[in-house]
C-alpha cells in the first residue's frame, strides 16, 4: 500500500508527476514569498529557483529573455491564486501552469 504522502499527484508518468511537484513547489514558494512581503519582509535568497529545472524537463531547449520573462509573470499569476492551505487547489493550479508551459513549449516549437 501506497503512503498517502508519497502518492502520485496525477497518476501520470514519471517525469510529468515530477514536472508537476517542482511546479507547485515553485508556485507554493513564490506564493510564500508573496505574503512575507505583504508583511515587510523580503529576502530573494529564499527562493526556491526551480524554473530552470521546470523549463529543461518540460522539453524546452532555448531559454530566451523573452521566455523567462513569460515563466515569471505566468507562475506569478498562478501563485497568486494559490491557497496554502489548500492542497487540492494547489494540483489544480500546478496542473494549469503545466499546461501553460506544454501549450508555449509547442507555439515554440512551431516557429
């Protein structure tokens, strides 16, 4: 029997459950980071980084300025709808930027 706390997110293969934990890691992390900042308190050197390993497994081969740019404005959109408290909603979430990520990956891969 499997641990709850170790259960796949979405029954989907390997690298894509792996793909969606580092999103939603990244997203609880900026979400985090959003809310200590509302309170006064900003660090950068707490961020969790995870968008380079985010874009390599995903299939993107060229990180452009414009690309990044896009990742971060995107997973900024996404955290703020994140509930820290909400673990369901969080996969919904994570699940969303995921498709965000595959649906860019593809308009980049047909220029």
């Amino acid at each position: 029997m499997q641990n709850s706390s170790h259960a796949k997110l979405f029954q989907l293969p390997n690298n894509q459950e792996l793909v969606l934990f580092l999103i939603q890691k990244e997203l609880q992390g900026t979400k985090f980071l959003e809310e200590l900042a509302g309170l006064g308190w900003e660090n950068p050197s707490f961020r969790t980084d995870l968008g380079e390993a985010i874009l390599s497994l995903i299939g993107f081969k060229q990180r452009s300025s414009q690309l990044w740019e896009w990742f971060c404005e995107s997973l900024e959109k996404h955290a703020a709808k994140i509930d820290l408290k909400n673990t369901t909603q969080q996969h919904e979430i994570a699940l969303d930027f995921y498709l965000d990520l595959q649906m860019k990956l593809r308009n980049e891969t047909d220029k």
